[in-house]
C-alpha cells in the first residue's frame, strides 16, 4: 500500500519533491511516482534481508575488484529533471561521498527487491512502478546493470548494459548470478540467505 501526500492540484516538480523530502523524519521512505508524492510502506523483514544479502556479497566483491565502489542501501538517486524519483533498494555507488550526503547523481548497478508498492499503476499510465523504474535505470548514463529480485520465490532479471545494448536474463533457483564489472559471482540462492524462501 502507498500513501499519497500531494494534497494541492497539480504535480510536484523533481525541485519541490526534494525540499519536502528534507522536511520529512528520516524514517520516511517517499517515491515521486508520475509528479505524486508517495509515502512507502516499510518494506517486510524477507525483502530487507534479500537487499542486506545482496549488499553485502557486493561489498565483498567491490573490496577486492574495485574499492572505489560501495554498495548502498537505499541511496538517494538524482536522475535530472523529471516526475520520477525512485529510490532503489540497493545502488553501487563512488565510495567517496560526503559526510552527510543523501543524494547521488551516479550509480553504476540498480537493485530492486519486488514489493507490493512496485505493484502500483504509475498516475496517467497503465503501466506498473517497477516497469518505470527499470526504464529509468537503463536510462541512466552511468547503469551498466539493473536487477530485479522477487521476494517470493527465487527469481533474479538481470539486465546488463553491454556495447549493443541491453541482454536480459532470467535466472532461478541454481543458477549462477554473474556480474563481472563489479567482481561478484554468486548463487542466486546466495541472495536469499535467512529468508523464508530458502527455509522452505
């Protein structure tokens, strides 16, 4: 479920939308989704620990292949002018940021772990929240690898920018999950690590 809190007629600018997120508590997750502020609910324990799995084999592989790199949760993506503000759920990022810094205007891998929220109908579409935010991902200049996880069963898109373009490969259940940019090779029941779906 989502909250929208845009009460005035109109559509939020990508301006407006970043000074009221700075007026909000921290706790707060919102998306700009189609010039609608949205208020995310908390995402469940299985999806949290998928993206804390994820961040850390990342983090793993970028210390050894490429320090100047660190996977994030949540970080703040500045993708330029527009009515779309997502927020993933994992980013690669440059290490060397701020103290203080909440947003980026670079990422070099974008993650999604599939929730209710990324379900919803963008406002003046038919199409659904996690559809736009892949297209914004691929969009962005600096993404050379976007993946989409499910939370309820073990099902990774992964989609990688190569020098024709995009490939799209859906991997499941004892298959490998290989990104070699970043230096991580994995299994993709290796995401799913103190979940609910590996137990079963």
């Amino acid at each position: 479920m989502q909250i929208a809190a845009h009460d005035r007629s109109g559509r939020m600018s990508a301006s407006e939308f970043r000074s009221f997120q700075a007026r909000r508590p921290d706790h707060e997750r919102w998306e700009l989704v189609g010039g609608v502020a949205m208020m995310m609910t908390p995402p469940t324990i299985a999806h949290n620990q998928i993206a804390s799995n994820l961040e850390r084999l990342l983090n793993d592989a970028l210390a050894r292949h490429a320090p100047e790199w660190l996977a994030a949760q949540r970080p703040g993506l500045d993708l330029g002018a527009g009515e779309f503000r997502p927020e993933p759920d994992v980013g690669v990022i440059d290490a060397d940021y701020d103290p203080g810094q909440r947003f980026v205007d670079k990422a070099y891998l974008l993650a999604e772990v599939i929730s209710d929220t990324d379900e919803v109908i963008v406002p003046g579409t038919d199409r659904r929240w996690i559809e736009v935010k892949r297209e914004l991902y691929r969009a962005h200049p600096h993404c050379v690898a976007v993946l989409v996880i499910a939370q309820a069963r073990m099902e990774v898109m992964l989609e990688l920018r190569g020098s024709g373009g995009w490939t799209s490969i859906s991997l499941e259940a004892g298959d490998e999950l290989s990104l070699p940019t970043f230096g991580l090779v994995c299994r993709v029941a290796d995401l799913y690590e103190r979940t609910p779906v590996l137990r079963d």
